[in-house]
C-alpha cells in the first residue's frame, strides 16, 4: 500500500511538471498546412515555387502599337505573359515559317554529327520559284549543316532531305508533325510537308507557332543558327567549289539594314502569295525574352509590315516592361516574437525560400507588388532553422507566385530543469514527510498496544 501510495504521487508531479511538454513545431489547421509547398513544421530542403497566371487581373498599358498584319501573338516565353495579340487563334497559312517544326523534330530525334544524303526526290519535289541552297543530289551534309541551311536561307529541299531521314518520307515526318503539335498544345495545326510550300491543308495559328518557337529555344545549336548572318555550304566531291553562300532571311539582323534591331535574337521569315510576309521573332533585352509572330503581312512603301510589326511589338515591351527582382529571401516578410522560447532567440524574422524575379509594368517595385502572407496565429518554440512556418503569395500584374515562409534562424525552448529540480525536490519532500507521518502513527500504535498489554497483566 506504501509503494502504491508513492508511485501515484510521482506520477501526478510528473505530469504536472514541463517534462511532459514535448517540442512542438509551428502547426496551423490541416487546411493551411495543405496549401504549404511543404507540409508546415517541415524543414524546407529546395526552393519551390508554384505560379498562376489569371491574365484578367493584367492590366493593358496605355499606347498599344497599332500593327498591320492579320495575325499576331507576343509572349515572355518563360512566364507566359501576353502582352499583344490580334486574331492569334486564327487559321493562317504559316509559309516557311512551317520550318521550326521540322527543325524541332530533328532537335529531338537526331545528333547534330549524323549524316543524311540529299535525295533525287528532295530537290525535284521543289517548285520553282521557292528557295533553295542548291543541294546536289547524291551529296552528304550532317544534320547541322542540313539545320543551316534550312534556317538561315530557307533552303526548302534541305526540309525534305531531313524529312526523308527522320521518318523515311514527307508524308510519315508530317504526320509526325501534326502529333507533335498536338503534344504541344497547338489548337489548329495541321501540316502536309516540312516547309510551308503553300497547300490549303496547310495551316496553323500564330499561337501554335508560339508555342513551337517556345520549345525550339530550349535548344542551344537552335538559338546559334536563327541569329547566325550568313551561311556557306560545305564543298563535296559532286560539289567541289565553296560558293553556295547565303545570307539570312531574317533583316532585323543586320545593322547594315533599315530593318535592324539589335536585341534581335532570331528566329525564321516565311512568305508565300497566300501567306502573305511572315515572321517568328525572338529578342531579349536586360533579361527580358519575347516571341513574336507576325502572319499576313504586306509590303507598303518597300517595308515589310512583318519587320515593322515585329520591332514596334518589341519596343513597346522594353519601354512598359522590366525584368525585375519583387521578392529577396534577404529581407524578413515579418518578425514574430515566439512563445515559450528564450530570451536570446524568440525574435524570429520570417523570410522567402527563395527570390523570385518576373516581368512587371516598371512602375511595379518589390516595394508595392501586392503580398498575401499566411501565417500561424501563434508560433511556439523549439523552431529550427529553414523550417517551413507558413507560405507568401505575390501577385504581378496577372502573374501569381507562391512560396514557402521559413524561419531564418533556429528558436531554442526556454529551459525548465531549474523548475523541474524544484518539483523534484518538492515530491521528496513530500514523500519524506509522508514516510514520517506513518513511522510516527507506526510508532504511536506500537506504544498504545504495549501499554494495552500491560495493562491486561493479572495482579500478584
């Protein structure tokens, strides 16, 4: 009974004492937690990002270029961000600007060091009147210099010799091209060759072409040749002299033209009667990447509506737009003062896990970009370092980034052991006085039974 007695008291002072308050992380309710990139009380091991673009809530700036041609679409290909766009969802003949899909077909498919050999059939099945580079039939280019001459001049039967080689004849690669629209989220494409000569059953919108220029440009070889000025095919045996020099069709690259645009970075024209002038443009501009198309240009006064277009479409960007840091994982998003924690430590900055850079409007400063915070109500001690407290969410002009909010340093809980010794101390002396309280009723009891039993002694 004694033993009992003792054991039930320790365990009361025990669980009374703070050596049952386990570390807890910062935890909010399950449905914050499940909006975290990281469940919340994680530590955070990679920067993670997720984005949105609710392209309602972008605002259109005053002074939009006034462009001629019949279809246009301009995007940062990294965001997403549209800037400009006019009938982009239209059906549209694409002429050679059709090439980008061939050329990204073989990116995939082939090494640049491979060998093809021009055909009888890939010289013969080009009309007269479209460009060629003057391949011989019999002789054998690598893939690269096949890659040249169809970007750099157009060369239209150096599509078919690549055609020929990735799928066995134009038919099978075309069908291989519309698959592979379709896998890009192309919405109308719908090709016949790898070229653009003019078919009715060859088409596209300037948006599938964007999203095909988009992809060409993960390609490094893709983006030396589109900005490449001149080109010359190799000599061979069947063609010994090393004068098929051509230069690219593309005007915006020459500083000697009244067409030149210096943060031009590429990519491909393209004209047919029916297509009327074309052209998939590239630019960057202080870290700031586009992709134009322009389809269904004329020739007005000796300038071409698809070089015109495309540099009012850039220049209006670069004069709205900037490239620009709205979010410093060096900065705090807030300062909390944690519970239970120690003196030493409990100031804790919240801080991003990572930067995060986009394009704005440049009256659009990591000072005014609106920012939504969601944090715990209450944070408790320990913390540790990086741990995942909560996230942030950054919207710009349309473009929505979300992060995780971590704490910048570890909090360490304010120790107990003083109070836990003093617990200690006081069931022992509880005990003690316990134990001595019984030995004295122990004692007390012995007394009263031997005076008991000396007075039932009988008398002599």
């Amino acid at each position: 009974m004694k033993n009992r007695l003792i054991i039930s008291i320790l365990t009361v002072c025990f669980l009374l004492s703070p050596f049952c308050v386990f570390a807890q992380s910062a935890e909010s309710d399950p449905g914050a937690a499940a909006n975290s990139l990281y469940a919340i009380g994680e530590i955070a091991d990679e920067a993670r990002v997720t984005f949105d673009y609710e392209i309602d809530a972008q605002k259109t700036p005053d002074g939009l270029p006034q462009v001629s041609c019949r279809a246009v679409y301009l995007a940062d290909p990294v965001s997403g961000k549209v800037f400009f766009e006019k009938n982009a969802h239209q059906k549209m003949y694409p002429a050679s600007t059709t090439k980008l899909l061939t050329a990204l077909i073989v990116l995939e498919n082939c090494s640049m060091d491979e060998t093809a050999v021009v055909s009888q059939n890939a010289v013969r099945a080009v009309p007269a009147g479209y460009v060629t580079a003057n391949l011989r039939p019999g002789e054998s280019f690598s893939i690269y210099t096949l890659l040249q001459a169809l970007l750099i001049p157009s060369a239209n039967e150096a599509a078919f010799v690549l055609a020929e080689h990735v799928s066995g004849s134009t038919e099978a690669f075309a069908e291989r091209c519309n698959q592979r629209a379709e896998e890009l989220g192309c919405e109308m494409l719908h090709f016949v060759n790898p070229n653009g000569i003019h078919d009715e059953n060859h088409y596209c919108s300037a948006y599938d072409l964007y999203l095909i220029a988009k992809e060409c440009r993960k390609f490094k070889v893709f983006n030396e040749i589109v900005k490449t000025k001149s080109f010359t095919v190799p000599a061979t045996a069947i063609y010994p002299a090393s004068d098929r020099t051509y230069q690219n069709t593309n005007k915006l690259l020459f500083p000697s033209s009244v067409e030149y645009y210096a943060a031009c970075t590429g990519m491909k024209t393209g004209y047919t009667p029916a297509a009327g002038e074309c052209l998939v443009g590239s630019s960057t501009d202080n870290k700031l990447n586009l992709i134009s198309v322009v389809l269904g240009g004329t020739v007005r006064d000796g300038v071409s509506e698809r070089f015109s277009d495309t540099t009012k479409l850039f220049t209006f960007v670069y004069d709205n737009y900037v490239y620009r840091k709205i979010a410093d994982k060096t900065v705090s998003v807030a300062q909390i003062d944690v519970s239970k924690a120690t003196k030493k430590t409990k100031n804790l900055d919240v801080v991003i896990q990572t930067n995060i850079a986009t394009v704005v409007p440049k009256n659009i400063t990591k000072n005014n970009v609106p920012v939504k915070i969601d944090l715990p109500e209450k944070l408790k001690a320990p913390i540790q370092e990086n741990q995942v407290l909560g996230t942030v969410t950054y919207s710009a002009d349309g473009l929505v980034y979300t992060t995780n909010l971590v704490a910048q340093h570890a909090v360490k809980k304010n120790p107990y052991w003083l109070y836990n010794l003093l617990v200690l101390l006081a069931v022992i002396v509880i005990v003690f006085v316990i134990l001595e309280k019984r030995q004295e009723q122990k004692r007390r009891r012995q007394r009263a039974q031997r005076a008991r039993q000396r007075n039932r002694r009988p008398m002599r």
